[in-house]
C-alpha cells in the first residue's frame, strides 16, 4: 500500500486551531491514521521532578494529528494536493501530483 503522506513531507494544515499552517512531517502512524507536524498541535506537558537537585518543569511538545487533516504539498507546483498513485515500469508505484501530474 502506498502512503499518501510521508516522513519529510511539506503539508499544510486542513482544520483545527493550526488552520492554515504550513510545515513538515516528523513521523507517520500508518496503523493509527495519525502523523506528527512540527510546530503543529502543540501542548504543554508538565512533568514533575524524579531525582533529587531536578526542578519541575513546563514541556511544550507536538501531539499527533490525523491524516485526514493533513495535505501534503507538491514540491513542483507549491500547491496543496490530492495525491494519485501512478504505475512506474516494473510495476513500482509512485506518488503523483492531481494538479501537475508531476511525481514526488
């Protein structure tokens, strides 16, 4: 089965507070339907001091967001996507632009 996200791709933000944004995918949960954005759906976490001389401490950090609010960006035309598989020789699949027709 081909991914229609994947690590290091550009994607822009469908819904939710980070509407509109635009960055990077940290990793994919193909399992889970969710994917990790940087600088998306951040939280802060607190986490309590463990050992002693440690101090509490406020963590921000990103949660994930499903992938049905996510659209990756084609790198060619720069324009959110839907994306299309296409059957390369040797029956190899790849990912391809609906606007462009351009692979990635």
């Amino acid at each position: 089965m081909l991914s229609r996200i994947k690590k290091n791709d550009s994607v822009v933000v469908l819904s939710g507070k980070d509407k509109g944004k635009q960055s990077m995918v940290i990793s994919v949960d193909q399992k889970n339907g969710v994917a990790l954005v940087k600088d998306v759906s951040i939280v802060a976490h607190h986490v309590k001091a463990r050992k002693a001389g440690e101090k509490n401490r406020i963590v921000k950090e990103e949660r994930p967001i499903l992938l049905c609010k996510i659209m990756p960006i084609c790198p060619s035309c720069k324009k959110p996507c839907r994306v299309q598989v296409h059957f390369q020789e040797g029956s190899e699949k790849a990912r391809m632009c609906s606007r462009c027709k351009e692979t990635f």
